[in-house]
C-alpha cells in the first residue's frame, strides 16, 4: 500500500507538471486565426441563453461560457509574459463580444482560479478550423466513441446495459452537449473515461491501477471543466466498474470501493484546482487563494437559497409533458418485466443492490452542498442526474436477470 501511495503522489505531481506545461505551450500559439474565426460567428451569439427546443431548459446553450472559451483562445496580452499569459485565463464575457470584435479590450478580465485547460485543444483546433466545424467534429467524435464503448459493452457481457446506458444519454440531452464547448467538455472525460475502462479493463482493474485510474480522471476533470457537472467523471466509471465486477465482489468489497475511489477522485480534483490557485497565485503576484476560496464559499452558501429548493430546481427540469411520458413509458416497461421476474424481488436481494443506491444518491447531495451553484446553473447541473437514472436502470436489470453479487 506504501508503493501505492507514493506513485499516486508521483502520478499527482507529473499531472500538475503536465497541465502547466501544456497551458504554456498552447499560448504559445498564434491566434490570429480563431480571432478572425471569432468575427465572423459573432453573430451566433445575440442570445447567449437560447434554448434549442424552446420552453425546454434542459436544452438551454451556454454560449455565454463559449465566449469566454473563444476569446480566451484569441487573446494574448502582448504586455505581460507567456507564462503569465497561461495562468491568467484572460477573456471577455458575452456581452462585451461585440466590443472585443471590434478592437475593444477593455472588457478583457480574468479566470486566474480555473486551469481553463480545455483551451489547450481550442488553441490548437482554432489554428485550422472555425466554431461550426468545431460542433460538427464534436458530434462525430461524440458518436463514435459511443459505439466504441457499445462494442466494449457487448464483448465485456454487458449488453444488457446497453438500453439504459442510451436512455440516459437522452435524458442529458447529446444533441445540445455537442453544440456547446462549454457542455462538451464534461461529455468528453466521461465518454473517454468509461471507453478506457471497459476497453483496458485487465491493465486498470490490475495492482491498484484503479486508485490511479480515479485520481487522473479527477484531476483531468479539474484541469479541463469550468464546474458544469464534474460528478460524471467518477460517478459513470464507478456504476461500469460495479457492473464489471458483478460476478466477483461482494456488497461491502463495493461499497468500500465507492468511498476510497470517491476519496481518490476528490483529492485528484480538488487537488488540481488548490495547484492551480498556488501557481496562479506566485506567478501573477496575486491572492488567488482567498478568492478562490471565496468562490467557493459562495457557491457552498445556502444564503438566498434553499438546499432542498437546489434539488427542487434540477429534478424539476423534467416536469414537462413530454419527459413524463417518456418516463411513464420506461416504467410500464420495467414494471412489465419485473412482474415476470418478481420471484427476483426480496428485501435481502435490493440490499445486494445497495451500492447501485449509493451512487445514484450522490447528485443530491452534490446539489445539497453546492445548493447555490446548482439553484443558478440548474439548466446545465442537472445532467449529473444521469448517474440517478443510469444507476437505477442498471439496478432493475440486474434484478431481472437475477445477477446479484456473491
């Protein structure tokens, strides 16, 4: 175990290493292309908020936060160095977009507390390319790793998932995350992670490998997202790692396994973003710390907000016509095929599934602590709710072909 700890230490280090490196090379790169990329789809961006089905939050776009993606990959401040320029985050907010197309820099202000580590993909990307290619790229790419986890699933035994790993992609809404940079990030390290997973399992599940699986998932979530719904990063991995090990673990083994990996991932993720705040800090001269922290405090707070209103408001996104009916349908489908297995239903067989239960609590109590990120942003917060829905699912099947741990 001291083995393992000492290279999920080396592991910690080397990552924070490479981000900062990478943040560094990537402004080093020209940005007169995305600049002019950035003119001419200015005009995408008169309704920051639109919804792509209107009436439908659950389909709001972000493009307020693509602005600051964009701008950030188009701007370099000729009068403060490289490295600075990496560790500031510069970028205007959306609605001085008009004025930064123009020449107008005053609007610039910075992000220093985020890695803001996606930009190491847009700088380069934005070299060749434009915003809607970017979103055409994003679907295809976004597709076909979809079939490659499908193809996992199906050689790893676990077809069986397959419908209820689909089913709650629709119920995060693909088709809106692929058009937005900010929404595409999150889709991306959960996609690519679970890929892995299933794809290397008999490298990762070996010698601890898994305990450094956890920690560079987290920290690639830190360094890459701007805090939309980091939870699918572990929380989807855990659920394939549970139904990977069906036949082998038993419910405490698991259950144990969901608080040292949840352990793991947090101190990857927090661990990344506290570095993040350090080196911003000695290297812009500025107390990044303090206001980081007092972000943080923010977003904790229930001041103005209730925490069971948190829940309320991304829960409630569903509440429309068509989503009950959806939901009414996968229920009579369930309820059909359980009532044909309902010898399969005991108390002691539903206490096997319990650490199904345990993950798809865990967006609560995300929205319960982050009570006020999550009440302003439950537009986008609320695609944590996959880990509910896909946990769930995944618990239904597995008492309707009877595979419970041993």
């Amino acid at each position: 175990m001291l083995s393992t700890i000492r290279n999920l230490i080396f592991i910690f280090i080397i990552m924070v290493f490479l981000g900062f490196s990478l943040m560094v090379i990537s402004y080093s790169l020209p940005t007169d292309h995305a600049y002019e990329c950035i003119i001419q789809d200015a005009g995408q961006f008169d309704d920051l908020y639109r919804e792509i089905i209107p009436g439908y939050a659950s389909t709001r776009l972000d493009l307020f936060t693509d602005v600051v993606f964009l701008s950030a990959t188009s701007y370099y401040d000729e009068n403060i160095s490289l490295i600075e320029n990496s560790m500031s985050f510069l970028h205007v907010s959306g609605s001085n977009l008009n004025s930064y197309v123009n020449g107008d820099y005053s609007g610039i202000w910075s992000y220093s507390r985020y890695w803001g580590g996606y930009l190491v993909v847009l700088k380069l990307f934005f070299l060749f390319f434009n915003y809607n290619t970017f979103k055409i790229l994003e679907l295809f790419f976004a597709l076909v790793v979809i079939l490659g986890i499908i193809k996992e699933m199906i050689k790893k035994n676990l077809k069986n998932f397959i419908i209820p790993f689909l089913f709650s992609l629709f119920f995060i809404h693909l088709e809106v995350m692929v058009l937005n940079i900010q929404f595409s990030v999150m889709l991306n390290i959960m996609l690519i992670s679970v890929f892995l997973l299933l794809k290397f399992k008999e490298i990762i599940f070996k010698n601890n490998r898994l305990f450094y699986y956890f920690l560079i998932i987290g920290m690639a979530t830190s360094f890459f997202d701007l805090l939309t719904c980091p939870l699918l990063s572990f929380a989807v991995p855990m659920i394939f790692y549970l139904l990977l090990e069906k036949d082998q673990s038993n419910i405490k083994d698991n259950l144990c396994k969901i608080f040292l990996f949840g352990i793991i991932w947090s101190v990857g993720y927090v661990g990344m973003w506290v570095s993040k705040w350090i080196i911003a800090s000695i290297i812009l001269n500025e107390n990044i710390v303090t206001d980081a922290l007092n972000q943080l405090l923010f977003r904790t707070s229930s001041v103005g907000y209730s925490r069971i209103g948190a829940i309320l408001s991304n829960v409630l996104v569903y509440k429309k016509k068509s989503y009950l009916i959806i939901f009414l349908l996968i229920a009579i489908y369930y309820i059909k095929r359980l009532r044909d297995y309902r010898n399969n239903i005991s108390k002691n067989n539903l206490k096997e599934l319990s650490p199904f239960f345990v993950i798809a609590m865990i967006p609560f109590v995300w929205y319960f602590i982050l009570s006020n990120h999550s009440t302003i942003h439950f537009w986008f917060t609320y695609r944590d709710l996959f880990i509910f829905f896909f946990s769930i699912m995944c618990s239904l099947e597995l008492i309707i072909r009877r595979k419970f741990y041993t």
